[in-house]
C-alpha cells in the first residue's frame, strides 16, 4: 500500500512539472539582451541659436603675403572690392586679413586715421542707420551678441569703424552700412598691432591693382 502511494505521488509530480513546462515555452535565444539605450547623435559644431559654422575658406584666413607697397609699415589698406584688409609689414609683406565691407551704395574710400580704439565697445546706431532701420536699438552694450564685436576703431570723425562682428560668416560679404568688419580672432590681432593715429587707406570698389595709394595686391 505504502508503495502504491508512493508512485502515485511521483507521478502526480512529474504531471504537475510537465505542466509547468507547457505554460512557459523555450526561449530560442536566451543569452542575447535587448539594446536599451540608442547611440549618441553626431554633432557639428552648433552655435547658440542652432546655426552651424564652416571653416573659414582658406583665401579669408589671416596670413602673411607677399605685398609691393610704398606706405610705410603699420600702415592699414582696404582693398574693398575684394574683401581684404592689409597691415603692411615692410619688406614686401603685409598680415592678410579677410573682411566684410558696405554693401551696394553703403561703400566708401578715402584716406582716415585711427582717433580711438576701444574694447567690447558699446554700438549706438548714428542717426542714418536709425532712420533706415527704425526698429534698431537706440544703444546696446558690448558683449558677445553685440555687432561690433570683440574691438572697435574709430576712423577720423566719420561713423566708420574697423570692428569684430557676432556673424563670422559675414565676412567676404558686402553687407555693411559702411563698416569694415573682420571676425573677433582677426580684430582683436590687428587691435594689438595698431595705435591711435595709424593711417587707414580704404579703396573704392573700382580699385583696380596698381600704383593707386602707393601699392598693388
């Protein structure tokens, strides 16, 4: 009798495994885990307000070149009608540095001086450009979100200035009110190597390269 229980019992048991078995079926695959976090997305260098930058072509990059010129050394010429400031080095070299000028009807020429330098400078529209563009402000403090950049020089007594700009991508272009702007890196080397008094040559747009105030390039 004892016996007889006893396999009664194992064979309940062994009904009652395979039960078990049935309800959960094999899994095919057991050791392969199942990702749970994605790859990080690639990133190219975004600005604040999600703009992306591109390198600066090569041609605008500040380099030294090879420049034939009369003016004496330190002198400052804007060749507009192609985007270039030099700082003349003598010896027939010059700091080559791009930049943005006026745009159509905006541009100018002439001979000025350096009567002021200044540092993260405040913008204060002039009278002209508020009377375009009403919508501007009366006064904006310097910082990294104002026009003028990281350095200004004033030229003569005009409302001109050599100036850094928040838009790098402006430079090469022909969309200032007259300015000449370079980007803050470029303005702030060209800031050190100038002083109050520095003689500015801007040339007109039909400047062509020849001996017109004293130099080619």
């Amino acid at each position: 009798m004892v016996r007889y229980l006893s396999s009664l019992v194992i064979f309940a048991t062994a009904i009652a495994a395979s039960g078990s078995a049935a309800a959960t079926p094999l899994q095919l695959f057991p050791s392969i885990p199942t990702p749970t976090q994605s790859l990080p997305s690639v990133q190219s260098g975004p600005l604040e307000d999600g703009s992306v930058v591109d390198e600066m072509p090569v041609r605008l990059q500040r380099q030294i070149v090879s420049y034939a010129t009369r003016e004496s050394p330190g002198t400052v010429i804007i060749d507009t009608p192609n985007t270039y400031l030099y700082y003349v080095l003598g010896g027939g070299q010059a700091i080559r540095y791009g930049i943005g000028v006026g745009r159509d009807g905006f541009t100018w020429s002439g001979v000025q001086s350096i009567t002021k330098k200044a540092e993260w400078p405040d913008w204060m529209p002039p009278p002209e450009m508020i009377a375009r563009q009403p919508y501007l402000p009366r006064q904006m403090a310097g910082g990294p979100g104002n026009p003028l950049g990281a350095r200004a020089m004033y030229l003569g007594s005009t409302v001109y200035r050599i100036h850094g700009t928040n838009a790098p991508g402006s430079i090469g272009t022909r969309v200032s009110s007259g300015c000449i702007r370079l980007t803050n890196e470029d303005v702030s080397d060209l800031y050190s190597r100038v002083s109050v008094g520095t003689r500015v040559i801007v040339r007109p747009m039909d400047h062509r390269a020849d001996n017109t105030y004293g130099g080619g390039g």
